[in-house]
C-alpha cells in the first residue's frame, strides 16, 4: 500500500492545480505543519481529533485519496497496537492516544507538503533543494526496485528489509551523481 | 573558445585514471573516442570541473580551478551519459528551465526545439523513455547555450529521430562556432556528425590526436575500437542490410 502512497505523491506533483504551488499555500502548509505537532501535544484530544480529521479531509479534497485511506489506516493500525500494549501493561491510555493523534496529524502533513512541494521551490537553499531531489529520486527508485524484488518472488518481511536496505543504498550512491546534476548547473553544492 | 589540458591527471582511490594529457580543443567538433573503461567521462568531467584533478584545465585561458560554479557552467554545458541520473525537477518544463533561472540567462530556445518536442513538457522525467529522457537531459543544460558543449556519448538510447535530432543539434552548435567536444565507444555516430578532429583515449593517455580525415582502421584497432572496415564489410557486403545477393 505504501508503494501505491509514494506513487500518488510523486505523481501529484506533475498534475496538481497552480495554487498548491503558490507562496501563499506554501505559508499555509509550514503554519499546518507546527500545529500538527503542537495541537496534539497541548490542545483537549477532540480538538486533536478534529485536527486530523480536517487534514485527512484536506488530502482527500485536493485528490490524494490513497494518501488519506492510508494515514487513516496505519493511525488504526498503530492505535491497536499501542493501545493493547498499554492497556495489557497498565500504561497511561491518554498519553498513548496523543502520540497516535500526533504521529496521524504529522503524517498527513508530511504527505501534503510532500506532494505539493516542487524541488524547484526550494532551489534557493542548495543542500534543502538536494535533500528534496534526493528524497524524489530514491523514492521513484524505491518503486522499481520493490517490483523487481515482488518480480523474483520475495514476500513478506524479507521483501521489506531487501527494498528499504536497498533503498538506503541507493540514495547514498544517487547523490553524487545528482549532486554533479546539480554543479554542471551552476550550483555548488558540497555533499 | 579554445578549452585545453595542461598536464592533466585524475586518480580514485590511488588508480590513475587519466595521465599526463596536454590537449586542446578550439571551436569545431572533436571527438574523443575510447574503449569501455578507458577515461573518457572522466576525462569530460574533468574538463567541467567535476571531479579533482591536477594539472590544469584552461577555458578561454582561464583555469577552471579559479572560476566559480555558476562561471563553468555558463561556458561549459556538460551533459551526462545516463539521462536518469540526472532529472532534478517534477515536469520536463521546469527541468529545462531550471539551469536559465539559476543562471539568470535567457537561454536558447531553438535547441529545446531541435531536441524536445512539446508534448514532452508536462510529463515527469523520470516516467520517460531512454530516448525521451536522453533528449530532455541534454536539452536541460544546453538551453543555457554555453559556448563550450561536452557531450558524453549522446546517441545512446536514441531510435533513428533521436539521432537525427543530436546530428542537427550539433551542425546547429558548429554553426554558433561552439566547441563541441563528443565522446564515443564507436565509430557509426562519428560519421554522422563528420568531426573536425579526433582524439583517442587509451590506458589513460591521449594515443593519437589528428584530423578526422587522417584516422585509420589500424589505430581504431589498436585502441580496441571497431574499424570502419568491419562496419562496412557487415553492412555492405553481400551479406549486408539491404543488399540483395
């Protein structure tokens, strides 16, 4: 599933409407960002609730529809578990639910910003702006790599450590060569 | 502009790579021909600045070494081999504008226009094909129309227009009175773009330099390289394309 996330993010990019792209969204999605960290930690939980739900609403609005069925999925997924352990060892249920609240909300905005920030946006801050074009690469690549894996018959948890070591590997070979993209550009970056 | 090597060496990891090469290129097309392995990215990534080096590198009697990122790539416009490796923007149109707007030039549009067709623009680079992605590479540096052009093996991935595209993108840089430096592993392509000169490139020296009209079968094969006559007798022979027997 998260393959398919990674697919709509990446492609989202490319078709989204102009105004995601506008300095103004951009204000919006950094002042999103610190409440979706800050509300779960200070504000009353329903106040979180309502914050997650509008960002999960938010996603599925501008047609990130897989994005918003999985941050409601794995938030399910980790509050069972969280929630179970704690309740088996008599943990504190409040504390627990806050963190699945700000691990939804975080989420859901790491995907908006994700999916609606073009590399060409950050070019002002080079090592900002290699991180970003890093990230993208080594998430395209992740794609192929894991259908090459599914391809040769991996499965289950062996196939998730073979894509995510791969990956890692990946992003660190990736670099220099987009960082020798980015000098016959006329950019300096120092890796 | 006349781009040269002084005394040129690049080692990794304490193997030599490239030595002692003393050359220079003036306005015209060059080829650099080479073996698998024999240096020749190397040797255009030295020219660009890209990897570490002693020796010298001089554009326009400058030394690179004393020039800033944004100076090299206003004179030298380096495209890489794999197209992939080097797509940095979303759309294929924010890739090819992305080297004008850090460079603060207007660019060369006929280039794009030789090279990229238009239906190519809203698409993400990396979901284009070999050929697609290898025009829209070379596109997103030499729009900037940088007087000094390093083209590293440029016709891999290319089907017969794509070829066609690079051949009338490189008569259009002669004609600008560019410095076109080429690199390739075979002689086919070389023909295509008829060269001013070539230059050969084994165990990591320079081995013969000359006009192109002076290269022989016999130093194409002592450089490990397919001689024309080989090309020929395949494809014209008896047993040739398109030759009835």
């Amino acid at each position: 599933m998260i393959l398919s996330v990674v697919q709509e993010v990446l492609g989202y990019r490319v078709k989204a409407p102009r105004i995601v792209f506008s300095k103004w969204f951009s204000i919006a999605k950094i002042a999103l960002f610190i409440l979706s960290i800050a509300v779960p930690v200070v504000a009353p939980t329903a106040v979180s609730l309502g914050l997650v739900a509008s960002l999960v609403i938010l996603l599925a609005v501008l047609g990130l529809r897989r994005s918003a069925v999985y941050t409601v999925f794995t938030a399910a997924i980790l509050y069972l578990i969280m929630f179970s352990t704690a309740f088996l060892l008599h943990g504190d249920l409040e504390r627990i639910t806050r963190l699945t609240l700000l691990a939804s909300s975080s989420l859901s905005t790491i995907i908006l910003i994700a999916s609606t920030t073009k590399p060409s946006m950050l070019r002002r801050w080079p090592t900002l702006y290699l991180f970003s074009i890093v990230f993208a690469n080594t998430l395209k690549e992740v794609v192929d790599i894991a259908t090459v894996y599914r391809a040769r018959g991996s499965g289950g948890l062996r196939y998730v450590l073979q894509v995510v070591v791969a990956s890692m590997a990946m992003s660190i070979a990736r670099t220099s060569t987009l960082v020798d993209s980015l000098k016959a550009r006329g950019i300096e970056v120092t890796e | 502009m006349i781009i040269e090597t002084r005394n040129l060496r690049v080692s990794f990891n304490g193997v030599e790579i490239l030595r002692d090469i003393s050359i220079a290129f003036d306005s015209g097309v060059h080829i650099v021909l080479g073996r698998n392995g024999a240096g020749k990215t190397t040797f255009l990534r030295a020219l660009a600045n890209l990897v570490r080096f002693d020796g010298d590198v001089l554009v326009g009697g400058r030394s690179v070494k004393k020039m800033g990122r944004r100076e090299i790539a206003m004179l030298i416009g380096y495209c890489w081999q794999n197209p992939y490796y080097g797509f940095v923007e979303a759309t294929v149109e924010d890739e090819i504008r992305a080297i004008t707007r850090i460079l603060g030039v207007s660019g060369d549009w006929r280039i794009v226009e030789l090279l990229v067709p238009r239906e190519y623009m809203g698409r993400d680079p990396s979901t284009l094909s070999g050929g697609e992605a290898k025009r829209v590479s070379m596109a997103s540096i030499l729009v900037a129309d940088q007087p000094i052009w390093l083209l590293d093996e440029p016709f891999t991935y290319l089907d017969r227009d794509g070829v066609e595209a690079v051949v009338n993108l490189i008569d259009y840089g002669r004609r600008k009175g560019k410095t076109i430096i080429v690199t390739l592993h075979e002689i086919f392509y070389a023909n295509l773009i008829k060269p001013d000169t070539y230059a050969i490139i084994d165990g990591g020296t320079i081995k013969f330099f000359d006009r192109w009209s002076s290269l022989s079968d016999e130093e194409l094969a002592k450089a490990g390289l397919v001689p024309r006559g080989v090309i020929c007798d395949t494809l014209c022979g008896p047993r040739g394309l398109g030759v009835q027997s």
